[in-house]
C-alpha cells in the first residue's frame, strides 16, 4: 500500500466508520498518547525495563499501526499528501547526510572526532 493509497483508505474509513475527523488538537494528542504507548513498549523489550502484568511483548506492531492511523488523519486534514512530504525528507536527508554518515567514527566512518 503506498502512502496515497494509506491516506485514501483511511479517509473512507472515516467517512463510513469514524463519521468524522476528530479536531486536529485532538488528534495531535492521540498521536502523542499512542507515541507513548509504543515508546513504553519498546523501554520494556530493548531497554531496562521489565514488562508489567497484562502487556503485550508483542504489541509493538499494533502501537506502530496506531500511530501511523493518527499520523494519517492530521496528514489528511491538513491537506498533506504524505508521499510528496516523505518524498521531499528522503531529498533533503540525502543531500545534508550523503557524506556525513560515512565519515562519522562513531557509525564505524573514517572522520576524525571534533
């Protein structure tokens, strides 16, 4: 599913399902709420921290489909097309990273500290 694609699925969704988009203030905050969700989830299998009685291990997939949903939404009521943006991020990184990286000793390149 290409990203036009995504922000057509979700937009007939909600016109079928959801009735309407929530505000944008709105879904900013479920955007940040589901962020945390996931980023709780991650601390506990990647980082020093156990899991607690009832969460999902697993559940890291879900908290990422959650927060591209919410992502899609804003992007869709703001008038964004989210392959023309992410088109335009992947231009931009390329350009300002495209030597950077590999002459960063600490990715394993070959450029001196400063």
């Amino acid at each position: 599913m290409t990203f036009d694609e995504a922000q057509q699925s979700v937009d007939e969704w909600i016109r079928t399902i959801g009735v309407r988009y929530f505000s944008e203030l709105t879904n900013l905050a479920l955007l940040m709420e589901e962020v945390g969700e996931f980023s709780r989830l991650v601390a506990r299998k990647y980082g020093d921290q156990s899991f607690k009685k009832g969460e999902d291990p697993e559940g890291i997939p879900k908290e990422l489909g959650d927060i591209l949903f919410v992502l899609v939404c804003l992007a869709n009521q703001m008038g964004i097309s989210l392959e023309e943006a992410f088109r335009k991020t992947l231009e931009k990184n390329t350009n300002r990273d495209k030597e950077r990286h590999k002459n960063n000793p600490k990715l394993g390149g070959s450029e001196s500290p400063t």
